[in-house]
C-alpha cells in the first residue's frame, strides 16, 4: 500500500529548524524540508516558522528574496504554523511597532511579553481541539496574543493571555512544541495539512 507523502518546510533561516524537522519526519506521510529558496517553497503542502529571532527572520526573508513569495502561498491557502516568533511574523499588529512582517492574522500580539530568557518556563495544559491529554508548553522570550478579530478561533488561553490561535490555514503558538517530547501539535499541523491538500 503506497502512502501519499506530504511535503511541509521548516523556515530554515534561524531557529529551531532541526526539531521541527525531526518531529514532522516522525508522523507517518510526512516528508518534512527545510526552506530557503523560493524554489523550496513551490513544492510544499505546508511549512513551519519556527522560533528565532522575529526582526532577523523578517530580515533575512527579505534578504533572501522569499518574503513576497511566502506570503502569496499563504493567502493561497497552504497551511503555516508560526511558533514563537513564527506568531510575530504571521501577526498584522505588533504592540510598539509600526510595522508588521507577513502581516496575515487578524491578531495583535506582543513581543517578549513574558520577559527575557530568565523568565522562560514550562507548564502542563488541556487544549481538547489539540490533544485528549495534557500537553507540555515551554515558553522562551514568548509572545502573547493581546487581542483578535472575530475571524481568529482561540484554542489556549494561560492566565487569560492567549497563546494559541488558528485562522482557516494558518496556526499560531506562543510556546515551542518542538522542544518537548509531545507530538500532539506537530500531529495536529500535520492532519491540517493533509486535510487542505
């Protein structure tokens, strides 16, 4: 029996590309590439921006010459999953900042908001659209989401802060899956993917 294999990137500029990748390798019919060209992007089902740095991410899209045609596929419909600063490039408002990166979620977030990398941490929460169990957040210089448009489905909330969202194809977290040893985010991106294609 042939399983139809598809193909999601991991933005592979800066940040945790490797995890992404070996997570994503890890479910079945999932071919997981890294991506840095514009001819990367033409063959995926979907891609992961992962962690990093925003501003240098952005930055480096530009230098690239691949932030025009990444975000074309994204509001073509292919599925994106941002983490961590993937959330700040997907977001149209950045709270301090006139401008945005991709600019396509209807969501304002904020940057750092739970402080620098002495204040990272980790917790166990229930996300039912996510996962029947608990699942670990880990949380590094983590954005949250300040606020949505009512076209913005929130799935986790800590503290009354917002730290996952989802939007037709695209999927926002504050907090870094890829650092834990839980696929159920990685599954769930991936059933999402498979399911537009």
């Amino acid at each position: 029996m042939v399983i139809n294999m598809f193909i999601i990137g991991v933005l592979a500029l800066q940040g945790s590309v490797i995890e992404h990748t070996e997570m994503l390798n890890s479910i079945d019919g999932v071919e997981a590439v890294e991506v840095r060209t514009c001819e990367d992007i033409a063959t995926l089902s979907g891609i992961v921006l992962p962690g990093g740095e925003s501003t240098t991410i952005s930055k480096l899209l530009n230098d690239f010459e691949i932030m025009e045609t990444l975000r074309r596929r994204i509001k073509e419909g292919m599925p994106v999953w941002g983490t961590c600063a993937g959330m700040i490039l997907l977001a149209k408002n950045i709270i301090g900042e006139e401008n945005s990166h991709l600019g396509l979620m209807d969501i304002t977030v904020k940057r750092n908001a739970y402080g620098g990398q002495l204040d990272s941490f980790k917790t166990l929460i229930n996300i039912p659209a996510v996962s029947n169990e608990e699942i670990p957040l880990i949380f590094i210089r983590a954005p949250w989401v300040e606020s949505v448009e009512d076209s913005v489905n929130i799935l986790a909330s800590i503290d009354d802060r917002i730290i996952a969202v989802e939007q037709d194809n695209m999927l926002a977290t504050s907090f870094h899956p890829e650092l834990t040893a839980n696929l159920s985010f990685h599954k769930y991106f991936a059933n999402k993917v498979i399911n537009t294609n």
